[in-house]
C-alpha cells in the first residue's frame, strides 16, 4: 500500500483547509486510517481516524467540532476537512494505514501553517 497525501499550504487563523490522502496497491488489506501530526519539538500524535469497514471515527479533544474524517471507499481516498484553523494546528500532517496483517503504512507528509 502506498499512500500520497496533498492540500496542506499555509491559512490565516479561522481559515479552512482540506487534506487528501490517495491509498494505492492492496488497499483491501487496510483497517484503519488516521491523520497524524507532529510541531516541530513535539511527538506525532493521531488527529482523527476512520475505520474503512463501518466507517466509525475517533478525534483527538483539540480538533472535535473543527475536523472532520471522512473516506471513499470508490476512490480509495481519505479527507480530513480542517475549519477554524488555529496556529496551534500548524504541523506536519501525515497519512496513516493499519493493515490487517504487517507494519503500517505512512505517506510522506504535508505541510499545514495557520498564521496568526
């Protein structure tokens, strides 16, 4: 499984932003998809996820009520809609896979900066 993610940039404080995360290969074999994020100095940590069965999700208390995860199946792509965007936000975002069987996966990153 490969995984591409795109739509970080840089948003002014209350903006919006969407990420997308293209899966590709044996997408089958995923359980679980998530966006993580790291600041600079800190440690990764899960934003949202999604399962690709039921579809149920989980959010970090920061983000709840501002992020949304979402998924198509038919597309094999993963969102994560961003609203009112605050600095504290500003990290890299990665894409994640749990797979059934094996070590997950990540994509390589993308940059999210919300000025202030």
């Amino acid at each position: 499984v490969q995984l591409v993610e795109s739509g970080g940039g840089l948003v002014q404080a209350g903006g919006s932003l969407r990420l997308s995360c293209a899966a590709s290969g044996t997408t089958f074999s995923i359980n679980v998809m998530g966006w993580y994020r790291q600041a600079p100095g800190k440690q990764r940590e899960l934003v949202a996820s999604i399962t690709t069965g039921g579809g149920s999700t989980n959010y970090v208390d920061s983000v709840k009520g501002r992020f949304t995860i979402s998924r198509d199946n038919a597309k094999k792509t993963m969102y994560l809609q961003m609203n009112n965007l605050r600095p504290e936000d500003t990290a890299v975002y990665y894409c994640n896979a749990r797979m059934y069987f094996g070590p997950e996966k990540w994509g390589q990153g993308t940059q999210v900066t919300v000025s202030s």
